[in-house]
C-alpha cells in the first residue's frame, strides 16, 4: 500500500525519535524493560455521505458503522454505491493480536470456478453417454428385427412382400444412419468434448474472487472484533501502473487466547485480475490492533513509546500555546478501586518539565501546599504528559489532574 505524505512525515518522526532521543531514556537497573507498545502502519476508512467523509467507528453484519451528526448510521457494503477513503497512518497501542497461518490468494466465485463448470459438463457428458449406449442398444435391436423380417417375407405372399418392401428399406435406411451416429457418440466415451490432452478446458485465467485464510488469538480478550482486508489488484488490459483497491470487512466472535480460524471468501473482482498486495488489519470496538502481520511493526518499552508521542506531539503543534496534560502511563492495580470508595477525589496539581515527566504534587492551584503522600507520589511518577507549549516550544508547566478522569 502506497504511504501518504502524512504517513511518510509520520515515519520519519518516528525515526527521528530514535536516533535524536534514542538515548533520552533512562536506563533501567536489573531486567530490559519489557516491550510493552507495538507501532504500527494502521489504517482509517472514511464514507462518503452527502459529500462529507466519516471514519468507519464499527461493522455490524454487512454494515458499516459510522457517526453522523451523534446520530448511528449503518451503511451497506454495497461497494457500486459507496465512496470510500483509505488512510494510512501510524499508531501506537498496547493492545496486540497474534495473526498465523495467513494466506490470501485468487478463487473463484462458484459461477465463474472452471472446475464447477467442468464437473457440470461432465455430468451432462455422462447422461449423453449414458442415452448413447441406451440408443445403441434400441439400434441393434432394430437391425436384429429388420433382419428377422426379411427372413419372414421369404414366407409371405410375393404380391404383399412387395408391397412393404419400399416402406421396409426406407425406415430401415434412416434407422441405420441414427444408429450410426449414436455409435460415434457412444464410442467417444464420457467427458471427451471437455478434455483437452486430457486436462480440463479453461482450468484458469478467470480469477474473480479472493479467498483469505488465518488464525488469530489475543491475550486480552477482544469483545467486539471485525476484520478489515485490503487488497491492490491490476487489471490484466488496464492502464500500465493502474492499481485498484478492494476492502471488504467482517464482524467477527470474541478474540481470546484460543486461536480462531477465519475463512474470508468474496467475489467482485474483474475477471482475469492480478493480485499485487493484501494487507488484514483488525479491530475491536473501532480501534485498530496491533498485529503481528501489521506493516511497519514495531515493538516498544513503555518509555520508547513516550518518546514516540511527545516528539509526534510537538511536531504536530508547531506554534501552539497550550498547558500539559495527562498522555499516558502505568497506574497501581489498586487505584480504581480506591476511586471507587470515594478516595482521592480531589483535584491534584502536578509540575511537569520540559520532557513531560513529573516531579513534585500539590492540593493547590498555586503549588504552594506540597502533598507528602507516597501511594500517590507513586502514581504521579508513572504518569507521562503532554507538556506545556508556548508558541510551539515545549515549558514548564503545571497540569490539573483528577485521578479519576485519567485518560490513560
């Protein structure tokens, strides 16, 4: 699939994250830090609708999900009406799916599959041949009783054999030369006219479907799973270079830790086309899953991925004026339910530096009055911002954070 320039600006980002910031990240006593994100060349689908473009949010059925106005609109995948948009683009999760056995290759629907229509011819072959040998036999029989009635007429009055002698030889006459062409159907044997040096006529050459095959398995369980498949195909009296897209997706079961078959076969291709690429993404709930079939996959310590937003971040607000904020991090395994009980409410304000770590925590907006707590000075240092900017360059600031609206 050809990049965008957004996705090649994207690219070289991340590039340049590692080797300008590449040694930024402290280094870690003990164990490698684990690798934790996977980056990605991800896909968005946008629809057509009354000349506005809306990115594809679920697939239910043979719909299209998308969000109009607040409003839910299911769109058929009816592809002769719908105008889509494909957009690469770079993105980063935490949430992987592990993809085997994949194969995607040229099929046939079953109107257009040369061997349906072999078989089919062979059938028909076979009832000829069997009515061939049924009328061969009905044509001896007839030559064994034309023979017996002429012995017979010996016996007959002259005057009456002569009689019948003229009708005699002129249906015997047709029913010899009937005979003789059911002979030659039946001595050509079953399934002759259909073989060609004893091959099947037109065994290819009119592809007009795609058959793709895989198993797909996740840690975390994903509830709500559809597949999207991309292909890039030529037509065979196309333009030189022409490529054309074909996207068609699927809802699927729940995705857990047991592998699950999936078996995608759709027709709608030119027939004779060219297969250049296929890429399979998947989803769960509208956001894309890292895969390992995933273009451009990269795998990434929790500290490398930061690195990858907040060079992405800047990049992306070049002039811009704004206070940090809460990007991403790991919190304690005991915090939703202390959130739950009605603990740590309250607002916190948190100094967060030039590289989007923070340092020190306070109960007022002034960060006058310090918070001596060491659960929450253990959550603070796990949680990674967005920093300030001031026309573009990233500062100091200080960030109000509710623990209970981390969105993280």
């Amino acid at each position: 699939m050809t990049l965008s320039s957004p996705a090649r600006r994207l690219l070289s980002v991340f590039a340049a994250v590692f080797s300008a910031l590449g040694s930024a990240a402290e280094p870690q006593p003990g164990a490698p830090e684990p690798k934790t994100h996977t980056l990605f060349m991800g896909v968005d689908f946008s629809i057509e609708q009354n000349k506005e473009l809306y990115r594809v949010q679920d697939v239910v059925g043979g719909a299209f999900v998308i969000n109009v106005k607040g409003k839910e609109i299911r769109v058929p995948m009816n592809w002769g009406s719908i105008r889509m948009k494909v957009d690469p683009s770079l993105k980063l999760t935490e949430s992987s799916a592990t993809v085997t056995d994949l194969k995607g290759e040229r099929a046939y629907t079953l109107g257009n599959d040369p061997t349906v229509k072999f078989q089919r011819g062979l059938a028909q072959s076979e009832l000829q041949y069997a009515d061939a040998q049924y009328a061969q036999n009905q044509a001896l029989d007839i030559q064994q009783n034309v023979a017996s009635k002429q012995i017979n007429t010996q016996g007959m009055d002259a005057q009456n054999a002569a009689r019948s002698s003229a009708a005699q030889n002129a249906a015997k006459a047709q029913q010899l030369s009937s005979a003789t062409n059911v002979l030659n159907t039946a001595n050509a044997g079953p399934g002759t006219t259909f073989l060609d040096k004893g091959n099947p006529l037109a065994t290819e050459g009119s592809f007009d479907a795609m058959d793709v095959t895989f198993a797909v398995s996740s840690r975390k369980t994903l509830n709500h799973p559809y597949v999207v498949i991309v292909v890039q195909y030529r037509v065979t009296d196309g333009k030189p270079g022409q490529v054309g897209n074909w996207i068609y997706a699927q809802a699927l079961d729940p995705i857990g830790r047991e592998p699950r078959k999936i078996h995608v076969e759709q027709g709608g291709f030119p027939p004779g086309f060219e297969l250049q690429d296929f890429q399979v993404h998947l989803y769960n709930r509208g956001e894309e899953i890292a895969t390992t079939v995933a273009p451009k996959r990269v795998t990434l310590t929790r500290e490398e991925a930061f690195q990858y937003v907040l060079v992405e971040y800047v990049s992306s607000h070049k002039g811009a004026t704004l206070p940090p904020s809460p990007v991403m991090g790991k919190v304690p395994a005991d915090l939703p339910l202390k959130l739950a009980n009605g603990e740590l409410k309250e607002t916190y304000y948190i100094k967060v530096g030039t590289d989007g770590k923070a340092s020190e925590l306070f109960s007022d907006k002034s960060c006058s009055q310090k918070v001596d707590d060491s659960y929450l000075e253990s959550v603070v240092k796990n949680l990674r911002f967005n920093p300030a900017l001031a026309n573009g360059k990233p500062v100091e600031g200080v960030a109000a954070v509710k623990l209970a609206k981390l969105p993280i």
